[in-house]
C-alpha cells in the first residue's frame, strides 16, 4: 500500500501499466464495424487545383465513399478556425484567412489535404486514394521566414499583401529610442529560431462515429484536453451545442503542444461518420505527421540592446519575424506574441523595451505552440544577446548578468513588458550553477582538451518563464461507501505523470493510500470543464483545484463525523486520515465515516467540487551550464557535462520534476544541435520529412546531469508551486549555443545559429 503526500520523490504509478502494454492508446481502440480513411495529401507547396476525378477510385473494392471540399461545404461544416487573433500596432485586425478541413481551390503546402477516403479496410483506402486522380497548377512558393515580405515573392493569401498577418507590438517605443540614443554601448545580434517538428511518440489519430441512439458526434482522439476539442468543433465547425458532442482520450504518447488543436482530419472523420453511420479510424503515418502535425518556433529576430558605460542594461529593442506557415493554426498568433514576448527581458533590470512582431504566411506547415510556446523563444533571444554584449564588451558572461540581475529584494518585481515576478532569486541560482559546474576550473579543463584535438566551450543560460495561468480548473472528488476516493479533472496528461502527482496531494490532504485513489480524466461527459494540459498548467491549476475540493470535502464530511462521535462540528478536527474530538482520544477514521454515510441505493457518500481560476501566472526560473567539446578533425559536438539549478517553488514530487528536466533539456539539445526542418527553397519540398533526415536525440547525446532545486515558494498560486514542464526546453538552447560559441572563441566567432551542425563547424575550424 503507497502513501506518500506532498514533497515526497515517489515512483509513477502509472509506469507499471504503461511499461507491461496495459497502456489504452488511440490505435488500441478498435469499435464494430469501423472503417479505415487515408488522406490523399498535395504533392506541391502552391498549385491551384483543376480538377479531382474520384470515378476509378470509387469503383475499387471495399471503398465506401470519397469526400472533397466541396461535400463539406454542401452540408454546411465550418472551417478550423484561429481562436487567439491579434491586433495590428494600429489596432486593425490581422488577416484570418479560411482553414477548411480539405483544401479549397489551391493547395498551400506539401501535405496539405486535399481528399478523404474510407474503405472497409486501411490498405484498400490507400489503394483508392493512389487511384484518384488530381490535375495541379503548379504556382510559386514561398518557404523562408526572411524572405516572406519581400518584393516579388509568391503570395499565399490574396488577402494578406506582402505575407503579412499582422503586425504587432508591445512596449514603450519613445523610451526605448531614447535609451538608444543615450547609451555609451549598442550591441546587436540577428538570430534564427529554427523551426522543429514535433515528433511525438505516439503520432496523431481519431476514431469518429455517431451515437445510434441520440445521433451525437464521437470522437476517440489522442489529444491534450477534451473539452477545448468538443468546444471548437462543436460551436465552430458543426454548429451544435457541446452536449451533442462527445470527446473521450484515454493515454497519449507525447503532445508538446501539438494535440491541443483541432487539426482537419477530426472534422472530415466526423463529417464522414455522420455521413456513413460507421465509426471511422485513422492514424497517422510518421511520413504525414512531418508535413501535417502542426510545427514550433520558426522566428528571424533582430535586436539592440543599449548600455550605460558600466554594462549596466538600459533598453531593448527587438524585432520578429514569425512565420506562421500556410493556415492559421488554433492559437498560432497568440503563440507569436503575447504567449511569450513579455519574457525578453528575462531575469534583468530592463527600464525600457519596445518589441515589433510580423506574422507572415509561407507554403509551409502550420506552426503554433510547441513545448513551451513564445517562451523558448524569448529566452534564446535574450540569454544569447547577453553572451554576445559580454563578448563585444570585454566582459565574463557571468559579469554581465550579474551586473543587471533583478535582485531577489525587488521581488514582486514589474518588468517594462509588463510581467510582475512574484518570487526568483536569480543570483543563488547562478552561484549554485557555478560551483555544481566548477566553472571556475574550466581553464584546465579547456587546456587538456586541446591536448587531444578538442574545442572545448562551456556556456550559461539564466532564464524565466511565465506558466501555469489561463483558464480555471475544476477538480471533483467523489467519496464512496468504501472511502474509496475518485478524482474527475480535465487536465490530460500526456506523459508527465499526472496520476502520481494527484493522488500525492490527495493522500496528503485525506490521509488515503495511493490504492484508494482513482484518477478519471479524458471524458467530456463525466467531466463537467478542464482546461486540458498546456503551459505547465496541470499540477500548479489542476493540482490547486484538487487542494481546495479535497479542503471542501473534509468540512462537509465533518458534519457525518460529529453525528457519529455525537460531538458538535465546531469541535472536531481532522488531521492525516482522521476525525477527532479536540482534545480527546476519540477517532473515526474517514473511511467509516464514509460507510457511515453512504446512501441505501449505493451512491456516493460524499460528491465536492472546488475550482481554481489562477488569477496570474507563475515564474519559474533557474539557471543552464553546459559543457561541450568540439571535435577539430570533424566538428563533431559532444555535450560532456551539463548542471541545471531550478526554482520551481514547492514540489510536489521532486522525482517528477527531475525527470521533467531532463526530458526538457534533451528536447532543447535536439533543437540546438540536431534537429534541422529544412524545406527547399524553390520547390517547397520538406527536406528532413523522415528520421534518416530528421536527427532526434538520443541517451547518448546527452551527459548525466547535474540538478538541484532552490525552492522559493510562488507566492501567487496556493500550493506555492510553480509550473515546470517546460522550462528544461527554455534553459538549453541558448546554455548550449552559448557553450558551442565560447568553444569558437578564440576563432573570432560571435555567434551561431540553430541547429548547430558538425559541417558548419568543421568549416568555421578550417577556415582559421
């Protein structure tokens, strides 16, 4: 029997499901009498569509039917819409142009779908689907971030002259001239934030039917919360009250961002099992999931940063460029701006910032979130523009941040784009890092390896990151005559292990062994809302709507225990699983009063709900080091040694949040050295659309790693934790870089750019 509460390192409870194949994933649920669909997906990155003859597909066995736009259209099914539009710095509207579930006219990137078809099996809908017949005019293409505003480039949308969606901005314009025009220093950097694939273990999928005896919508899908799916589709798209659709996911194999959205092929699987009554599958193929799963990052950014005579920071000034691919994704705009913008300034002493971001369409992929959205972003810009000042100036890149650290006496701290940091000392975690490093020794360490051919580089990434906000959450636990205690939450984990976590601080709250706890999410009807897991919202948002129902539920169950112990409420209390009459030795324990009260027909014995609505965000902080070495013969990077201190407020379970860690930082190791998401210029084509041209990391890209936690409590979220799934992502891309350009140092290097390759460094080597 496991009981373990708030704080205490214990193993996932799922873990044993998962790892002996009890695990329930999309492709496991097969329903009666399902058929199978293909997409057939467009070949080119722009081409009008002439025309589509489905005749000789159509006639092949086992096909039941083939749908086009234009069947969608006809039965009035609304298009994907763009829930987060921004407004333009004048304060017009950005261009939203149309998203249907297949391609309308013209198709706008390779992998755009432009046919659906079912057959009674999956091998004969591809039969068919390589059996219609699709008349293109090929148009020109636009793939590259830079050059989408350009003169004479091909246009995506008629509608968005220049490419352009929007043009937002934030901050204090005039002060930051200013700043500019009075500075002793102005450093300037020009970055790429490349762009990457999400590549999930577990790729997309769905199965889509209809209830015979209500007609309702289902839809069986690998997701990350599913009452934001029913939401859209349902007030959206198909233009029904929510109550008449019904989304349910059971375990998913990864997300990082990319199973928030309602993607194309769940609204044509819908319309499609309405249309046959039959439940419809489909999964995605690796090959498709690279040109259809939503994308992340893909920003060219330039800034100035403008410095008094003593490095002492005195504004910012940054300009994006996003590309937002062919089709507004769910939130894509949001993700661009505001979802991250305002962590530029980092953990610094910034008076003044002024930040401009184009949106622009290309013939690529849609983008939107993806493991830490906007913040990754931010935070590579900043910490490698603090490298680059400290290198033009002479100065240490541990001087330069602690010359213009926010000191932790500051704290609540207001930045100049608008975040107020509730807690974080920034200073501690720098000094940690630097002693778990030995960064002090790194001399010695740099001189031995250039004994033996080495470029040895070590570098460093303060960061902070906003998470853990937005929407309510709300937690019902249902208490049965055993005292057996079922939790129903939206939040759907995706890997994280939300099942452990929950249940220690139910167990801490009531007393209860983790065999006494179930967990029920994924259902949007035994699930009254949920916010669905994104930004780091999970545990901080769930987990306090769990504290506070689980509070609620005590009181009320107080009551059967006074009647019990024939005591007044006023007098008893509770404390680790038991009700006592203050003062004395008379107990009940929850469990019997429980039973005590469980109704004759069976039902529940109590049934509380508590929601939390987080009123800001949380800021998680800390500090990345990284050690590498660069072969000189070849390039090659090796990651020798890496040390990570965080704040992450209280743990819940400082386990969890180690492993978090580390798989945030083998993610923003894949970013900065390995994972390159090339397209052609000229023909649009994904380059890297496989895993032989797709490089992801793995165990032994990495070194064991160093972690330790300062724990300073969030002062805004009741728990006092701080959201943590993302941050490994956000730290090591620029401790990494920073570590790749220190090794290039005494090459004249300033900066490079992501993903770091072994051919470009043996270039940059061998030009010397």
């Amino acid at each position: 029997m496991q009981k373990f509460g708030i704080g205490q390192g214990a193993t996932r409870v799922e873990d044993k499901r998962l790892t002996t194949g009890q695990g329930r994933y999309i492709d496991d649920i097969n329903l009666e009498g399902q058929a199978r669909a293909v997409f057939l997906r467009s070949p080119h990155a722009h081409a009008k569509i002439v025309a589509i003859d489905t005749e000789a597909a159509l006639s092949l066995p086992g096909v039941l039917g083939i749908y086009t736009v234009a069947d969608l259209k006809a039965d009035g099914i609304g298009d994907v819409p763009c829930l987060a539009p921004v407004k333009n710095q004048d304060e017009s509207s950005c261009v939203m142009p149309p998203r249907p579930a297949l391609a309308a006219g013209r198709v706008r990137h390779v992998g755009d779908a432009v046919a659906m078809i079912v057959a009674e099996t999956a091998m004969q809908a591809q039969d068919a689907a390589e059996a219609v017949w699709v008349e293109y005019e090929a148009l020109p293409a636009v793939v590259e971030t830079d050059k989408a505003m350009s003169a004479g480039v091909a246009q995506v949308w008629e509608q968005a002259p220049e490419n352009r969606c929007f043009n937002w901005g934030t901050g204090d314009a005039a002060a930051t001239t200013e700043a500019m025009n009075d500075a002793a220093h102005i450093v300037e950097l020009e970055l790429i934030n490349n762009r990457v694939v999400p590549t999930s273990i577990e790729t997309r999928g769905a199965i889509a039917t209809v209830e015979p005896e209500t007609g309702r919508l289902v839809l069986h899908v690998s997701c990350q919360g599913v009452h934001i799916m029913r939401r859209i589709l349902a007030t959206a798209i198909f233009d029904v009250a929510e109550a008449d659709i019904h989304v349910l996911c059971d375990d998913v194999g990864g997300g990082f961002g990319m199973k928030i959205f309602v993607f194309p092929e769940y609204v044509s699987l819908l319309y499609a099992a309405r249309k046959l009554q039959r439940p419809i599958k489909w999964i995605s193929e690796r090959n498709e999931a690279f040109v259809s799963d939503s994308h992340g990052r893909d920003h060219v950014t330039r800034m100035q940063l403008a410095l008094d005579k003593d490095a002492g920071i005195l504004g910012l000034k940054v300009n994006t460029t996003a590309n937002l691919g062919a089709y507004l994704s769910n939130f894509a705009p949001f993700v661009a701006t505001a979802a991250g913008v305002g962590m530029l300034v980092g953990c610094y002493k910034i008076p003044c910032a002024h930040v401009q971001v184009s949106g622009v369409f290309t013939n690529t992929t849609p983008v939107d979130a993806y493991r830490g959205a906007g913040r990754p972003e931010a935070i590579y810009a900043i910490e490698r523009l603090l490298d680059v000042t400290a290198y033009d100036l002479g100065l240490s890149p541990v001087e330069i941040r602690q010359r213009n650290f926010i000191p932790a006496q500051a704290m609540p701290y207001q930045t100049s784009l608008g975040a107020t940091y509730d807690s974080g000392e920034f200073q501690k975690n720098l000094d940690d890092a630097l002693e778990m490093s030995r960064w002090h020794d790194f001399e010695v360490r740099r001189e031995a390896a250039r004994a033996r051919g080495k470029l040895r580089g070590i570098g460093i990434a303060s960061y902070i990151e906003q998470c853990a906000g937005g929407a309510p959450e709300q937690a019902r636990l249902e208490v049965g005559g055993d005292g057996q205690v079922t939790l129903y939450i939206g939040t759907q984990s995706n890997g994280q292990g939300h099942e452990t976590a929950f249940r220690q601080i139910i167990s801490e709250r009531l007393g209860l062994t983790f065999e006494e706890i179930t967990i029920v999410t994924g259902d949007s009807d035994r699930i009254t809302s949920g916010g669905g897991t994104m930004g780091s919202r999970s545990v901080p948002v769930g987990g306090a709507a769990i504290n506070a129902a689980a509070f609620k539920l005590i009181e009320k169950a107080k009551e059967k225990a006074a009647e019990l112990m024939e005591s007044a409420v006023a007098d008893i209390e509770f404390e680790a699983g038991e009700y006592r009459i203050v003062g004395t030795d008379r107990t009940q324990s929850f469990q019997s009063v429980a039973q005590a009260a469980a109704p004759a027909d069976g039902g529940a014995s109590f049934d509380e709900s508590e929601t939390f609505a987080p009123t800001t965000s949380t800021y998680p902080n800390g500090t990345h080091i990284c050690e590498l070495e660069i072969d000189m013969g070849t390039g090659t990077v090796e990651v020798v040694d890496y040390s990570v201190v965080d704040d992450f407020g209280k743990a819940i379970n400082p386990l969890l949040l180690k492993g978090q860690v580390h798989g945030g930082i083998a993610q923003g190791l894949g970013q900065a050295l390995l994972e390159c998401c090339m397209y052609e210029p000229e023909s649009g084509q994904l380059l890297s659309a496989t895993f032989m041209d797709y490089t992801m990391p793995r165990a032994d890209d990495l070194p064991s790693i160093r972690f330790k936690r300062n724990e300073v409590p969030c002062t805004t979220n009741p728990l006092g934790i701080k959201g943590a799934g993302e941050a490994g992502a956000i730290g090591a891309p620029p401790a990494i870089i920073n570590a790749v350009v220190n090794a290039l140092a005494e090459f004249g290097v300033r900066h490079v750019d992501m993903p770091v390759r072994s051919a470009q460094l043996w270039q940059i080597i061998q030009a010397q």
